[in-house]
C-alpha cells in the first residue's frame, strides 16, 4: 500500500541516525548501497519524489530538471555547494533548493589549515617515505626534507565568507599575515579582529602572496577564476591550496606551472573533474591530494544531515525554511 506520507528520494548513503530520523517523518526512500545515482535513475526520482535529497556528486542541469515529476517541490541538497545545480532552471519550475550552511564551516577550514601546513613542510612526503618501509631514511641530516616557514609568510584568501574567516582565524594563530579578496568588503570590526588587508583587486593580491587559499562558492563568474594568466601572476615561490571547488583552477594549468617549477606546490581537496584527478598532480611530490575530505567528519554530517531534516520538515509543514537558496546569492 503506498504511504499517504510525502516521498523523500535520498540520493546517497547518509548516517545511521540521520536516516533513521528520515524514515520516522517521512516515506523515506534510502540508498543504504550508497552506489551512485545514473543520470537516468536520478531523472526517475525527480519523476516520483516530493522532495529530492541530493549531494555534490548529483548532477541536477536543466535537462534532467526538465523532466522532474509536478509531486517535486523541494531539492534539499546534503552540502553547502549548489554549483550541482541549475538554480535558475529550479527557480523557474517553482522548485525550491535549500542547502546546509554554517555546521561545515570549522571542519573545512581545519582540514584547509591542514593542507597550508602540508604543502609547505612536505608533510605527506615524509610520512609516505617512512611508511614505504624502504631504507631511504638514513637518520637525521641538517639539510634533508626541507620545506618552508610558514610562520611570518603572507596567507591571500580567495573568498572571505564564513569558512574563508575561519581559515583566517586558524592562519593568524599560526602567524601568518591575513590578506583577501571578496566581491564585498568584510565588516571592518572582521578586519580588525583578523589584522586582515582588503584587495579589491584580486590579480594585485595574487602577485603579493606566499599562500593563496580559495575559499569561495563555484559560480558562473568564479569558474577558472585562477586561469593560467592569474597563475602566472603568482611569485614562483607560491603556494595554492583548494578546499572550495575545483573549477575555481585551471587544473591543467595549474598542473603544468608546478611541473615546471613555476608554482612552489600544491594541497588540493577538490578538482575540476571528480573523482578524475589530473595524472601530473598525482604524480609530482609537491603536490598533496585529498579526495573531497573537506567536511568529512561524523559530527559534521550528522549536523547536515540535520539540517535537510529541518529544511524537509519546516517545508512540508508549510514555513519557509530556513537555508533557501536563491540564484542571487551565488
Ligand atoms: C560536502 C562540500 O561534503 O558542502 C559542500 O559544499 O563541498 C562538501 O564538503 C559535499 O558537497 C556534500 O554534497
């Protein structure tokens, strides 16, 4: 018999008790195989569901939400990103998106934090060759496995929304000299707080820092925004680090410039076409790689799996809820 409750197509594998909270409130239909959606599955479950639970890996464009069912009423995407959707097309067919802001803002910013000190002290090149097993570590030398200060080196963030303010929280403990780049202007007691310099040219920014760290949304205007000519512009000695989205880089060029010794290295969370990474990146030493582990804590998906809940909820119960997303604000 089906269910008189509204039907919830969750896309991926959440946390046990996420899931079971679902399946308490609505008709809850899970992916407890966590195997991906194909584009045809997720075009079937935008056919039948109410509301649609999606994640990055969901690629919801304007042919698949072409043929979403008249039931969907709700996208209530499991992640903070949204560039997975074509929010003017959801606009248009009075679908609402909502998505799950602020509970991953520390988590991301610590692992960012990670990356800015990995890269420059070659932390996973040394923990590599220790677990290689290999001989290669003779004992101690004065000039072996060097790297960089960071103590003292100029930190440029690329977008100072809630988690570019957290990672410029972290890097001022550690000593670093907070510089930025935003289409707006942080609140001057931010500035303050953070002792952080304001470009409103990001190419003058570029050319001035010792770590560049990208920290905001993928968005029509924010896609390549480090193109191989803003690459350039960085110091040779530079660093890059990636916790927001890959099509923020040109990966190829970026790959190509620390190849040939134009860029310092490289801490990257996120690519331009995941989970494909580019082999050069792979490859080269100075270059360390994560696979999207940015938000991946326990704690940290349980408060966004929260959320959808809330979102799903306030919604159905007739409110609007709280994380709507609108097309301006990216
Ligand atoms: C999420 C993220 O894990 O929330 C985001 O935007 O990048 C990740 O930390 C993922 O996107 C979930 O959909």
């Amino acid at each position: 018999m089906a269910s008189d409750r509204p039907l919830v197509i969750v896309t991926r594998k959440l946390p046990d008790v996420v899931e079971t909270r679902l399946r308490e409130l609505f008709d809850a239909r899970l992916n407890l195989e966590d195997k991906p959606f194909s584009r045809d599955e997720l075009i079937a479950a935008m056919k039948e569901a109410t509301v649609l639970v999606p994640t990055v890996t969901d690629r919801i464009d304007r042919a698949v939400l072409s043929q979403a069912g008249p039931d969907l009423k709700l996208i209530a995407q499991f992640g903070t990103g949204v560039d997975n959707i074509d929010l003017d097309t959801a606009r248009n067919r009075a679908i609402l998106v909502t998505n799950t802001p602020g509970v991953l803002t520390e988590d991301t910013a610590d692992m960012t934090m990670a990356l800015i000190l990995a890269v420059p002290r070659r932390l996973t090149e040394g923990a590599a060759l220790l677990k290689s097993g290999s001989d290669a570590w003779q004992g101690w030398s004065p000039t072996w496995m060097l790297g960089q200060r960071i103590y003292g080196k100029r930190l440029g963030i690329v977008g100072m929304g809630r988690i570019g303010q957290a990672v410029a929280r972290r890097a001022k403990a550690f000593g670093l000299q907070i510089h930025y780049h935003n289409r707006r202007r942080v609140p001057s007691d931010v500035e303050k707080e953070l002792e952080a310099t304001y470009w409103d040219s990001l190419d003058q920014m570029l050319v001035r820092m010792d770590i560049i760290s990208i920290n905001c949304p993928h968005t029509p205007a924010t896609y390549h925004l480090l193109s191989a000519r803003r690459l350039a512009l960085l110091k040779p000695t530079a660093y890059i680090v990636n916790t927001a989205r890959g099509e923020v880089i040109d990966e190829n060029a970026l790959a190509r410039m620390i190849d040939n010794n134009e860029l310092a290295g490289a801490g990257l969370d996120v690519f331009e076409h995941e989970p494909a990474v580019n082999p050069k990146l792979l490859r080269n030493d100075r270059v360390v790689v994560l696979p999207h582990m940015g938000s991946a804590t326990l704690e940290g998906r349980i408060d966004m799996g929260e959320k959808v809940i809330v979102n799903i909820k306030t919604f159905l119960d007739g409110h609007a809820p709280p994380d709507r997303v609108h097309p301006a604000m990216f």
